[in-house]
DNA sequence: GTATTTATGTATCGATCGTTACATAAAGGA
DNA sequence: TCCTTTATGTAACGATCGATACATAAATAC
C-alpha cells in the first residue's frame, strides 16, 4: 500500500527527535529552518514532505516530548500511594529532570512559545492547553486524596493544583538560569514545606520539610 | 551645548516607554522594528539616531521596566515591618502587577528571552543578572530577619529566597496563560503557607495561610 | 546672510525567514 | 520495459528581518 514511489532516505522518528531537541533547546520562533534541517540531517524539501511544515513539525515534537521526557513524572503522580508523596514525587522527578545536563534545561511546554498571539497562534494554544492538562491532572490527583479522605473534605484542590504547578513553570525559568539539581530541589522542599500547611498538618516535630 | 542642529521631533521618554510595552508583550526576538517603529511613532532611522540598536533599545527598556514597574513589588519587601509580610507582600503586589487588565501579563524581565543563547547573548545576560538581583534582594531580606531575631539562626535564607523567586517567575507564566487575580493569589497563598512551615512556626490554629 | 550640526522621511541594503518549483533518482505496478 | 509514484538535491521564491545611504529640513554659530 504505502510501498510505492522512492523510499525515505532518513528515519522520520530520529529525525522527529532531533527536531524536538531544537525546538526544546531554541523555543518555536527561535528554531529556525535551518537549524532543524541541520540538527535532522535533512533538506527542507524532505522536512515538509514528511512534516508538512513548521508548525505541524512542532506540533509533532510537543507529542513526542509529552509521550517521551515528561512520564516519570506524570507517572509517579499517578501511582504514589499518597497525594503527599504524589506532589514530593512530582516535584522531585521535576527537579531531575529539569536538569539533566545532557538536554536543554526547563520544560519545552513551559518554555516554547510565550510571546505568540495567544487567541491566534495555534502553536500557543497547543501549549497552553498542555499546561491545562498537566494543571487538572494535579487536581484530578488531589481530588482522589480528598474522596479518600487522606486530605479534609475542605480542602481547595484547585488552589494548591494552580500553586504546584505554577512552581513547576517557574522551576523551568529557574532551570533556563542554570540552576543545578539542588537548587531545584531546594525549590521542591519550599513547595512541600506548603504542603504540609495546607494539607492540615499539625506537626509534632517543629519542621520536616520533605 | 547639546542645542545644536535639527531638533528631536519626537518625545525620547515616550517613545521608550512604547518600546518597553512591546517588549513586554512580545519578547525581545518577537517585537520586530516595524512593531517598534509603529508603537513609537518614528521612523527606523529616528530609533537609531535615539537608541543606537534594537539591542541598546531592549536595555534601555528594561532598565525603564525596572525602575517604574517593579517598584511596588519590591519598595514592599524592603519596608515591610517582618520578613513575613515582607514575603506575603511580595507575592501579593506581583498577583496585583502580573494581572493588570490594561498591560502585557507576566513579568518583562522574567519572559523577555528565555531562548537565546545564554553564554553569548546580551539581551539573555542582562535579564539573568536582573533575575539573579532580585533574587538576592529576596535572600537580603531574610538574612536581615535572622539577623534581627524574627528567623532563626538555622534558616535556609538562600534556598527560601529560591524558593520564592521561583514562585514569582512561575506566576509569569501562569499570567501569560490568563490567569486572574484570584488565580495569582491562588499561588501567592500557596507560597505563603510554606511560609509557615520554613519559619518554624507552631500553629495554634491548625491553618492560617496568608 | 553662510556654514555647521543634527533629525527626518524615503527608499533600500544584504541576510535570513519559511516555503516551494523543478528536474532527477529510486522504488513498485503493468 | 515503460509508467506511475514518491523522495531527494539544487536553487530560488516573496516576505521580512535589522540596519543604513542619502537628500532634505530645521535648528545654532559665525
């Protein structure tokens, strides 16, 4: 069916790759056609028949990105056994992976398209809603604590959701500045020194944070 | 002495302060100078003649964005009665600045260039020592309340001041997302229940964030 | 007055942007 | 073998980027 014509000479998914870590690395705007055409090893001419253009090439490199950097730390949000766990194995698989030297630092759907028109640009609003999604999954996670009753039936889910993960956003910003592991870890600690305010927690032993 | 030859038909202060909006809006790389020349209501050679570059244009701006539209946010921390209110007053006045209906959301300094190359470029180099700046005034702060009593002696002044800065950057992109400023208080409160926690504080009442 | 100095508007510079025509190469179908 | 189909490399498209040359306008100095 899909055997006709002259076969591709490269391999699209390492090629995908390599756009996303340019992407990652430069931002939407800021990764130019050459740029990608020189990290994938391709001409333009290629990029567009197998990508169709620019955008819908970013568009790809976000998926692969979610699908393929972000999963330890969705993934230990989902399976901790408790919500406090889940948020200190949140935040911490982000401080890992905010800092991984062999990668650009920060978060590509934090960083990779802040100054688009943002009722326009498709690209701004692909990532806008990723944030969302990353926003409700904390909620959604919180929510189970509540409906558990790890966590008081009072407790405003939305508030701290919007608050981990607004300090996730700014740990990419952080990370851009160079910051190391434990930088990022002491930022983590702050947000779980929150959370043992808001989750209610009266402490016997004066501090434990993290 | 500088009364010689054609007068500047136009008003320096103000055209500036129309530069500084646009970078504000779209970043350094995305304000292009037809954005600029439009909002100043000059011609590209006047913006040369003024300015020198789009690069001394962009520093100028910031230092202008510096010295008039952060103010309150840090006039607060520095005069503030306790480092407690210093902090909550630091978060609050930048909800308040981040959220302004009539300007650009987020922070100039924190989103202005997140994407250049950090080792070379110049635009990228300022907007860091700023950040490491505030940063530092944040880390000044509390040492002043260990210094004074207020904190103990053991207090993390440097991964607090982290901390904090961290969460202010990521109200940056939480702004640029549309977040109201219920949504940015959200955070702030957030931040300032680790507050608690940091400064050892033993709650009669089980919760008293912000 | 004339000379000098600075600013403005027009028009354009070379470079780069994202994108594509076009001829050729390499595969399967007949 | 010839036709169709798809991919590749070269080369270039129009648009826009940041930045300027140049002639003219408007001020002061003499």
């Amino acid at each position: 069916m899909s055997e006709r014509g002259r076969p591709r000479s490269f391999d699209r998914a390492a090629a995908l790759r390599r756009a996303m870590e340019v992407f990652w690395a430069k931002g939407y705007e800021g990764a130019s056609l050459s740029d990608l055409t020189a990290a994938m090893g391709i001409n333009s001419p290629s990029l567009y028949a197998a990508f169709g253009s620019k955008e819908a090439l970013f568009l790809e490199a976000t998926d692969l990105y979610t699908r393929s950097e972000g999963t330890d730390i969705w993934s230990t949000l989902e399976q901790a056994p408790t919500a406090r766990l889940a948020i200190e194995g949140f935040l911490t698989e982000t401080a890992k992976a905010y800092s991984q030297i062999d990668r650009p630092q920060g978060c590509l759907i934090a960083l990779g398209a802040l100054h688009q028109d943002s009722t326009q640009g498709l690209i701004c609003q692909d990532l806008r809603r990723r944030r969302a999604e990353n926003q409700t999954a904390l909620e959604r996670r919180l929510g189970r604590a509540v409906a558990e009753g790890e966590l008081p039936a009072d407790f405003d889910c939305q508030a701290a959701a919007t608050f981990f993960a607004t300090v996730q956003h700014g740990m990419s910003i952080q990370a851009r500045d160079g910051a190391t592991h434990a930088a990022l870890m002491a930022t983590a600690s702050g947000a779980m020194a929150a959370w043992t305010t808001m989750a209610g927690v009266r402490p016997r032993d004066k501090r434990k944070a993290l």
